[in-house]
C-alpha cells in the first residue's frame, strides 16, 4: 500500500527524495520504495524520518 | 622456538583472517542501508543456493558420464562466477549494489568498462584455444563466465539510473 503521507509530508517540506534519503541516511531508492509500500522500514528509520519531518509515527505510519 | 611454529603459524594466520572479517564486517555494517541490507541478504542466500545446486548438478555429471565434464580451471570459474553473477544481478537489480552516498552511475560504467574487457580477452582467448581440449573436456577461460556477469551488472545499473532520473523528474 502507497505511503502518500510521507509523500506529502515530504512535498510540504520541499524536499526531494534524495534530500530525505542524505538527511536520514539511506539511499534515494529505499525511500522511494517506503513511498510505494514496496518495502517495510524499521522502527529506528521510522523515527529517523518523523523527526526530519517534524510528524509524529502515527501522521506518517499509522494506518 | 622452531618446535612451536606449527602451532603458533595457524593461530596466527586465523587471528589475521578473524580481524581482517570483522573489519569488513563492521565496514559493511556502515556502508549499506537497511534496505539494502535486506536485498543483500537474500541475495548472498540465492548465491549460496545456486552454489549448492551447481555442485550437485556436477557430481551427478560426474556419476553419469563416469569421468568429468569439464576441466578443473572452467569448474573453479564456474563455482566462482555463478554465484557472483546471481549476487551481482540481484544486488544490483533491487539498488542494493551501491551505497547511500557512493554513484551508482559511476559503478555501472565500472561494471561495464570491466566486463567488455574481459569478454573481449575471452574472446581472442576461445579462438587461439578453441572451447574443448584433446580429452574432450569443456576449458572455458576464466573471463569468459566473468565478462558476461560484469557486463550485465552494468547494463542493468545504467539501466536502473536512467530510470531513477526518470522516476525523479516526474
């Protein structure tokens, strides 16, 4: 299922997938697959991209 | 002294290998994301598998045709680089070949620059030697498994840049 949370969360902060990738330390492609429900992340990088979005875990992935 | 050396030799060496394996696996540890580590994992397990049925597949040849199939050499290359090549193709296939902050651009024309060179060398290769020896038993040269594998990788790494900077610009 499509994250579109993250999505517009990320839009909201101008940024790209690659600025979120460099600030949480993945690559571009892992959160490109967060976005598209083709992969599950851990808790840690979960929190790691509530905190650069400024959301909480339920905002972005909660269902 | 010279008594002790037998033993002292092997303990040493297998300290050397432990520290040289802990620091590529900490290394390892720092350079890939947990995605990727996840595709690498699986990707190791398939190289494993077709290890596995690589072997098997050989000695029942073996059993079969009462003698081997192939030179030990073109056996070598072949446990080496099947296994490489399904690592490679998956790794590289599911963005888990090049870490966070290296180039993924840069790696596939790596790739590419090596596999051509070697395939191009395994080419003059099989024709000054031909593919077969006098006993009858297949001798591939060592590029000629490897050229293949590195030159795919990269193809598909170029590929799936190209499809990124699509993916981007929508």
């Amino acid at each position: 299922m499509k994250n579109l949370r993250l999505k517009a969360a990320r839009a909201a902060k101008d940024l790209s997938q690659e600025a979120l990738a460099n600030l949480v330390g993945v690559s571009r492609q892992t959160i490109n697959a967060i976005e598209r429900g083709d992969y599950n992340p851990t808790i840690r990088l979960c929190i790691d991209i509530c905190k650069v979005l400024g959301k909480t875990l339920d905002e972005l992935f909660w269902e | 002294m010279g008594a002790f050396i037998p033993v002292i030799l092997p303990i040493c060496i297998g300290l050397i290998f432990l520290g040289i394996a802990i620091a590529l696996a900490s290394l390892e540890a720092n350079r890939y994301d947990e995605r990727q580590k996840l595709v690498r994992g699986n990707a190791y397990a398939a190289a494993f598998h077709i290890l596995l049925i690589y072997t098997l597949a050989t000695h029942l040849a073996e059993i079969w045709l009462e003698r081997p199939w192939c030179t030990p050499m073109t056996n070598i290359s072949l446990s080496l680089y099947l296994p490489l090549g399904a690592f490679l193709l998956i790794a590289v296939g599911k963005d888990a070949y090049t870490r966070p902050k290296g180039s993924p651009r840069r790696t596939g024309v790596a790739l590419l620059i090596a596999g051509g060179i070697m395939l191009a060398y395994a080419v003059f290769e099989w024709k000054r030697r031909g593919i077969l020896t006098p006993e009858g038993l297949v001798d591939l040269p060592l590029h000629f498994l490897a050229g293949p594998v590195f030159l795919l990788s990269g193809l598909l790494q170029l590929w799936r840049c190209r499809r990124a900077a699509k993916e981007d610009q929508k």
